[in-house]
C-alpha cells in the first residue's frame, strides 16, 4: 500500500475521462472535472443525471468503472491507494445527514478523531466544540441525533466532517431532504465555509446559493457534463438547450 | 337496542371480567385442594430441597447457560460475518454449519458430544466435563440460530452508517465495530434475550453425561426428587427456580431496551 504523498499547487480536485457503470447501465460517459483549491464549484442537473454519482467517486464511495481521478495529485484510482487516509482528508455530508444514532452528537464528532487520528479524548473534545460553536450549536453536544431537527443534524454532520480538518468538502444535495424553513440555516453555515476559502464540491438544487457563493456551475445530464462556467452567466443565459429546459423549470 | 359504542364497549370488557372469575371460582371450588397440595405443594419436600436447589442445581444451570451462551454467541458473530463475507467458501461453509446445527435436535447434539466423542475417539472425552459438553453443545445449536439473527441485524443498519463511517476515514473493520454492529445489537436484542431462555432450558439435556452431587442441575435435580419421593412437589420447585432465572432476564432487558429507544 502506498503512503499518499499531497502535491503542493496540484487541483484539489482532477477528474479526467470518468466512466461508470452500474451493470449494464452507464451513468457516468466521461467526465472531466476539475476544482482548484480553495474554490466552490455547485453541480446541477436533473435527477439522475449523475451528480451525486461522479461525487461519490471522488471519496471512491463509488468505484469508477474507467478514468482517473486525483484529489490533491494523488491518483485515487491507484488500486495500491490507502483510501482511507485520502478519505479522512475529504469532508462528506449526505443528503440523509446519516449521523450516528447510539452516539450523542459529541460521540458523533469525536469517535473518528479518535479511532482515525488517534487524537486524545479530551483534544478530540475541544476540537468538536469549536466545530459545534461554528455550525450554531454548542449546547446539542449532550444530545442524541434523534431529538435534533433536520436542519440541526445536517450541521452537526457537517462539525463532524470538519472535526477530522479535512483539506475539501463534499455536499451530496444537503438541503434536499429538510424542511424549507430550515434550509437557511445550513446553507449560511455552508457559505461560511466558503468565505473561509474551504475547498467545496456541492451537489444541490439551491440556485441561488449557486449564484451567491458558487465561483463555477456545472451542469449535468444524462452522464456528462453539458455546461460549465461562472454560475451568473449560466444561471441567466445558458447555451444549452438542455440546460435552458432545466433551468426554466427550477427557476 | 340504543347504545352507545363506548356502552357497548364498557358492557363487553365487564362480561369478560365475569367470565373469567367464574372460571377462577368453579377451579378453586371444583378441585380437590387438599390432595392438590399434598402432591403438589408438600412444604416437608420443599424444605429438604433446599439449599442444594439453589447452591447447586440453580448455580449449574445459569453456569452451563452463560457459557454456552457466550461460546454461541461469539460463535454467532463469527458466521453471521462469514455469511456476510464477498470470499465464497466464507459464506458456503457458514451456511452449511447453520442449516446442519439449526435442524438438529439439541438432544442429538449432547448425544454426539457424550456418548459418540469417547466412542469415536477411544479413551477421550470432551474436556471440561459436563461443563465442557454444556457449553460446547448450546453454543454449537445456539450460535446457529443467533448468527442468522445477527446477520439480519447487521443487514438491518442502514447503509448510509458503513458510508459515513468510511467517509471519516474508518477502515472497514473499525467501522463494524463502532458503528454497525453497536447498532445491529440494540436489534437484535429481543431476539437474543428469546435465545438465552430457549438455552436455559435446552441446558437440562446435559443431563445425558450423567452427572453427581456436584454437577447436577435443575431439571436432573427435580426428577431425582421425584423419584425418590412419589411426588411432583419438586417439579414445582424447579419450575419456580427456572422462572427466577428468566423473569428478572427479561426485566434486564425491557430496561435496555427503554433506554435505548430513548437515544434512538
């Protein structure tokens, strides 16, 4: 197994020539993709089309079936690639927030600092509630994922990402499966990252957090990517016509 | 007839209070008390069971069932994850294992272990005497049994758990350990409990070794009773002693239970 070694100045992300199948079914027909550090690229597209697909790659939750991809000058196609310390590097936060349900939300944020990063109890503690501090909720730290909102577990998985300082984050449609009222709250903490300059591949359907803290949209169907450039320009005039029909559809 | 439901459901409930205390009645008043309790309830027989129920009988039968509770359900674990395994041979010889010691009767099981080691084996035995076939016995049937249930506890943790886990860099292993199987257990734990009980009483078979003063345990215990004196007091005493083991088993783990549905 090999050690990855991070290239300094390499994309944070480099995805050239991606295939996937799943069966007999092509879901991904060669992409390339790519996001520089520190900058936010947001993935639109209809369901289906393979968004959350290619970002499932990117931490190799998915497999892909051809193509490479690099995060950070690492090749994680390498079949000899310790996925997991590439994985403990790049934050997720999924649609169903899957937090841990027998672990309270401090058990939820400290149990991989621990068990991967080998941080003490008491320094895996703090780190977590610096991180409950950023997302807004320092007093749920005794609480059980089941007695929080939506919108707070969805932050609490997003701490738990960022207890492990990943170097990026990846947002599968975050805000998809909350309540409208409480979309709010978890976009303003995503937009803090970003002003932070947190390296970020979203997924989602909020246009205007696209417009508004996206530096590039891409959109996706039907396994490629169609359009790409500076979220205003291709939110208000897109060449497309598969992106106009989308578009004025969500819009 | 102009009755309201909630009559109607009142004057139900208060028939079948009536029903059952005439049943209770026609028992204690039909049955013949006296000769009852002279054959059922001879408090000379009680008293001349004890302390040995207890110290011994009681003590040898939670000893074989924790053990061979423990050897099951380690055992359990092992093929549950064998069956679970993506490497073929894993799965087709844990699911040969389940299905040949799920089928057998438990009976059969003592028998081979007793009788046929030290026949097919000429001068040796299962070690641990009837400890060693105990636990040897009820772990071999009951972790057939609890490696399905805990396969299918397994399966039941969502999937997105192993993904998160994995996300945060956990290996595979780790993973199982403090996410999966943490939370396949709180599952499962009803039907565990179920299997503990079914082993506690399945541990009277070991009686098949034969057994001494020492080793005896409940059910052997009761029948030796009863063959000495004509009388089915014992059988009595024992059942009691079989309920003292499980009912406060079974308020363990309502409690456990209780408490975690409040964390889920």
């Amino acid at each position: 197994m090999t050690e990855p070694q991070i290239k300094p100045g390499a994309p944070a992300i480099d995805v050239n020539d991606l295939h996937k199948y799943f069966g007999s079914h092509e879901v991904l027909k060669g992409i390339d993709f790519h996001v520089d550090n520190g900058e936010v690229v947001c993935v639109i597209g209809p369901s289906g089309s393979g968004k959350s697909t290619l970002l499932r790659c990117v931490n190799l939750l998915e497999v892909p079936t051809s193509g490479s991809i690099f995060v950070e000058g690492v090749e994680i196609t390498d079949p000899d690639i310790d996925v997991d310390k590439i994985r403990s590097r790049i934050g997720m936060v999924f649609q169903s927030f899957n937090l841990f349900p027998h672990l309270s939300v401090m058990g939820n944020l400290t149990i991989a600092q621990q068990r991967v990063k080998n941080r003490s109890k008491s320094e895996a503690a703090q780190i977590a509630r610096k991180n409950l501090e950023k997302v807004g909720i320092p007093e749920k730290e005794d609480a059980y994922p089941a007695h929080l909102s939506g919108g707070q577990q969805q932050r609490v998985a997003i701490a738990r990402a960022l207890s492990m300082d990943p170097d990026m984050m990846l947002f599968d449609e975050p805000t998809s499966a909350l309540d409208p009222e409480l979309v709010g709250d978890v976009l303003a903490v995503m937009k803090d990252l970003a002003n932070e300059g947190m390296t970020m591949m979203v997924v989602t359907h909020e246009m205007g957090f696209a417009r508004e803290v996206g530096d590039k949209l891409v959109f996706m169907d039907d396994g490629l990517i169609l359009e790409e450039g500076v979220p205003s320009q291709v939110l208000a005039d897109p060449q497309h016509d598969r992106t106009q029909a989308f578009l004025s559809k969500v819009l | 007839m102009a009755m309201s439901p909630r009559k109607r459901a009142q004057l139900s409930r208060g028939i079948q209070y009536v029903v059952l205390l005439v049943v209770v009645v026609a028992a204690v008043v039909l049955s013949d008390l006296g000769e009852l309790q002279k054959q059922f309830f001879d408090t000379d027989i009680v008293t001349a069971m004890f302390p040995e129920v207890i110290t011994t009988a009681l003590r040898n039968t939670v000893l074989y069932t924790a053990c061979g509770f423990v050897f099951g359900l380690a055992l359990g674990m092992v093929l549950a994850l064998m069956r679970l395994s993506p490497v073929g041979p894993y799965r087709w010889l844990a699911t040969g294992f389940i299905e040949f010691f799920r089928g057998l009767p438990a009976l059969v099981v003592f028998i081979a272990l007793s009788v046929g080691v030290p026949i097919a084996f000429p001068g040796r035995e299962v070690p641990g005497g009837n400890l060693g076939v105990a636990t040897l016995a009820l772990g071999l049937v009951g972790g057939a049994y609890m490696a399905e249930t805990i396969r299918a506890g397994i399966q039941a943790v969502p999937t997105g758990q192993v993904e998160a886990a994995r996300s945060l860099g956990m290996p595979q292993t780790r993973a199982m350990r403090s996410i999966v199987i943490p939370q396949a257990f709180r599952i499962i734990l009803p039907p565990l409990t179920n299997e503990l009980i079914l082993l506690t009483k399945d541990s009277s078979l070991v009686y098949l070794t034969g057994y001494t003063l020492a080793t005896v345990e409940l059910a052997s215990f009761g029948r030796e009773v009863l063959n000495q004196e004509k009388n089915f007091t014992p059988l009595v005493v024992i059942s009691l002693c079989y309920l003292i083991i499980t009912v406060p088993l079974s308020v363990v783990v309502r409690r456990l239970e209780a408490r975690a549905d409040r964390a889920r």
